[in-house]
C-alpha cells in the first residue's frame, strides 16, 4: 500500500511579489526528506502502517514497486475511477524491477542527488533494500544477514556453523535449483519431515511427508507449480509454536512482545490463530532466540521470528526481517500504546533507539482469522464491524468479498477474514471471540 504524490504536492507555493515592490522574493522551503520504500502487492503494513508514519514524519515518499497500477488502486488516486484522493500526498508510485537490485539503485539515482532512506518490510525485497541502502551510505539492514534470513538452506548452516552452545542442530538438506526430485529418494530424512521452497513465505507449499514416496511425490508437485525452485527438507520441529518481535537500531535491541502460534492441523501449517504472550516474554527462550539473531547478523530495524519450544530449548523455524504481518503489527501498535511505525522508520533514518520505548505491558490480543475450507464463491459473511464490550474491542476486518471465487490455497491466503480482539483480560476476550464467532456464518458455495 503505498501512494501517490504529485511532485507539486511537496513544492511549497509562494505568491508573486505586489506590482512594484521591492521586496526579495521570499526563499523556497526546503523540500521534505525523502524516503525510498521497495513493495511488492499493496498491504495493510504498508497501507495502514508505514504510509502514515511516514507522513506524521514529514517524509514524502517514492513508492517503487512492480504493481503500480494495484498500488494507485489501493490508494484511490486514480482519477478516471472518480475515487476521491488518497491520503498520502506527498507519494510518488514509481514502476521499477524490485526484484533486482540494481533496477533500485538506478531508479533511486534518478530521483535525486541526496535519497534519505531506503526501507521495505517485503519478505522478498530485503536484500534489494539493503544493498540500496548500502550503495548510497544509508542506514539500513547487512545485506548478508537479509540473505541469511531469506534463505532457508543458508540460515540453516549459519546457525549449524554457530555451534551447538547458540543453536540446536536441525537437521537439513537442500534440493538445489533444478535438481531432480527423484534425487531425494536416498535421502535418510528423520521421518516425518518438512518440505518447503527456500526462499517461501506464509507457509505457502510447505507440507509435512511421512516416508520417501512421499517426500519425492511432494517436491514434484511443488515443482510443478513454481519450476525450477531450491526447496529445503527439514526435520519437523514439534511443540508449542511461538514468535519473537525485536526492534533495533544496530546498537540496541528491543523485544516488543511474543505470540503463541495455533496452526491447522497437519500437512499443511496454517496460522489460524495467535495470542500475545504476557510481558515480559518467557526465559530462557526469548535468550535462545536473540543469541541466534546475533549469529545470523540480525539487529537492525524490525524482525519476525518463529521458533518452537521443546523443554527448555528453543529451535528456531524461520526468521522473517520484517514487521510480523496478517495484522498483527497494526494490533501490536496499538497494544503496545507507542509509535511502532515512527520507529522502525527512524531507525532507516539513522536515528538511535530510546533506551526505553516506554510500551505498556497489560494489553493482551486475539487474532483469529477465519479460513475458506473449500474452493468455490463466497456467498455470504458478516461485514466489517468494531464493537466493545465488557472491556474487549472486536474488530473485525472482511478479506474477501462477497461474490469473490477462490481456489483453496492452503495458505493465508484462504483466510476469509480477520478478528481482532483486544483488552487486558483473556478469558473475556476468548468468550467474547466465541460469541462473535457463533453468531456469524460464512457460506462458500
């Protein structure tokens, strides 16, 4: 989600002199520092997040992006669909190859002499914004931890190179680009195991496979959908499911809360539902996970990280360098009652930390997303509602519209919808989802 900025609407206006006066013509102000943000498709974090932060900031910003004309849709500045302004003037939506690196940096480059910021909180754009960033002397992400972070073979044998005293062995192999699935028949996996693309996101094509038959079967029909794809065999970490949100400026590192994780029930890892954990997050496991970020370069700017708990240890799954997402990070702002967004972009900026963000630690959230279990068109579903109750704030946001056909995607992607329930007492917010949830029906036909 990201704007759309007239160039006019960052230049200050300035009346002409009065007809015979000598008075100097008053000097133009300085033109607003700029900010660089890298997307892909629109998203609430984006949307709802880093454009408004970037504008209570000051910033105009240049939006590059792949998708502009879903960009200018999502913004409503196209003025052929007659759709009112979008909020954010000061916002350029620029078409570039985000994907490429040095795309950015030429795009950046002609934008202006002094670009004051490169950020994006894509999955996929991290190393791009990091070697942007880099090239131009900005703050910003090592491009080497990105990668690591990314890549799920990578991040498997940096923290194998660590040691067994920062990470416990998680046992891993690689099916390189190309290579022939059939190659893994041999393989002696720790059945069950996992199988996902290296470089995937929102749990999409990861399944778990009980023997070789299935693990070769697998691979081939993930490789039909994305060929030509490195996938990652891992083995299947078993436990409680949770995250740890950390923000840092290079020098300090801030943990911003933690949330237990509820998944589908297997093959597929489906998020169906978190709970934010009370403050502060659990020991020793919030340490487990920080000394792996530390091995992985991880410390800059804002970082998702999902690790499983197994006694007393913490094993990590993936780390995501980037904002959690699926509206967590909206509800997370708001729990945490501080400027989370202003500060993820200062850090960019290369401004330091607070040593203390000064966040509450009372608030306690529920997301519950509500999830297509079956292809077809969705006939019928509640709208989009916020009430408050009993000390519990339901906010309940539609992602797919009536009439909409959908194949089932096994991924986040089959969620129909978003409820966000917030308070300080979480046995009222569970009763209050439950309600909720029974009094409503999503039909899909």
């Amino acid at each position: 989600m990201n704007e759309n900025d007239l160039d006019a609407a960052s230049r200050p206006f300035s009346s002409p002199a009065l007809h015979g006066s000598s008075a100097a013509p008053a000097a133009p102000a300085p033109r607003p520092p700029r900010l660089h943000l890298l997307a892909l498709n629109p998203t609430d974090s984006v949307t709802e997040g880093f454009l408004p932060a970037a504008a209570r900031l000051g910033l105009a910003v240049t939006l590059l992006t792949d998708q502009p004309e879903a960009h200018e849709r999502a913004y409503g500045r196209r003025e052929e669909d007659g759709a009112a302004p979008h909020p954010f003037p000061a916002l350029d939506i620029v078409p570039c190859d985000v994907r490429d690196f040095a795309e950015v940096i030429s795009r950046i480059a002609a934008d202006g002499p002094h670009p004051r910021a490169v950020f994006t909180n894509s999955d996929h754009l991290q190393a791009q914004a990091a070697l942007a960033a880099q090239y131009f002397g900005l703050p910003g992400k090592d491009w080497r931890a990105a990668l690591r972070t990314k890549n799920k073979a990578e991040l498997r044998r940096t923290l194998a190179a660590a040691g067994p005293d920062v990470a416990d062995p998680v046992w891993s192999a690689e099916l390189a680009t190309g290579q022939d699935p059939a190659t893994l028949a041999g393989l002696d996996a720790p059945y069950p195991c996992v199988v996902k693309p290296r470089e995937g996101v929102a749990s999409e094509d990861v399944v778990l496979v009980a023997d070789a038959d299935e693990l070769v079967r697998r691979c081939a029909e993930i490789r039909e959908r994305r060929p030509g794809a490195a996938l990652v065999v891992e083995e299947f970490l078993d436990g409680e499911l949770r995250t740890l949100e950390t923000l840092g400026d290079g020098h300090t590192l801030h943990v911003l809360g933690a949330f237990r994780t509820e998944l589908s029930p297997p093959p597929h890892f489906i998020e169906e539902r978190l709970h934010l954990l009370p403050a502060p997050p659990p020991r020793p496991h919030t340490d487990q996970v920080l000394a792996q970020l530390r091995a992985l370069g991880v410390g800059f700017g804002v970082c998702h990280t999902e690790y499983v708990v197994q006694g007393d240890r913490a094993r990590l799954i993936e780390v995501n360098y980037r904002a959690i997402g699926d509206q967590c990070d909206l509800v997370l702002a708001e729990l945490l009652g501080i400027p989370l967004f202003e500060y993820i972009l200062r850090t960019h900026l290369g401004e330091p930390l607070p040593d203390d963000l000064g966040a509450r630690t009372d608030g306690r959230v529920r997301m519950e997303y509500v999830m297509a279990d079956r292809a077809g068109r969705l006939a019928s579903a509640p709208p989009a509602s916020v009430t408050e109750r009993d000390g519990v704030r339901l906010d309940y946001r539609p992602l797919r519209g009536i009439g909409e056909e959908h194949p089932l995607h096994r991924t986040n992607r089959d969620f129909l919808g978003v409820l966000r329930a917030t308070g300080t007492d979480q046995g009222r917010i569970d009763a209050a989802v439950a309600r909720f949830l029974a009094a409503h029906r999503w039909e899909i036909v």
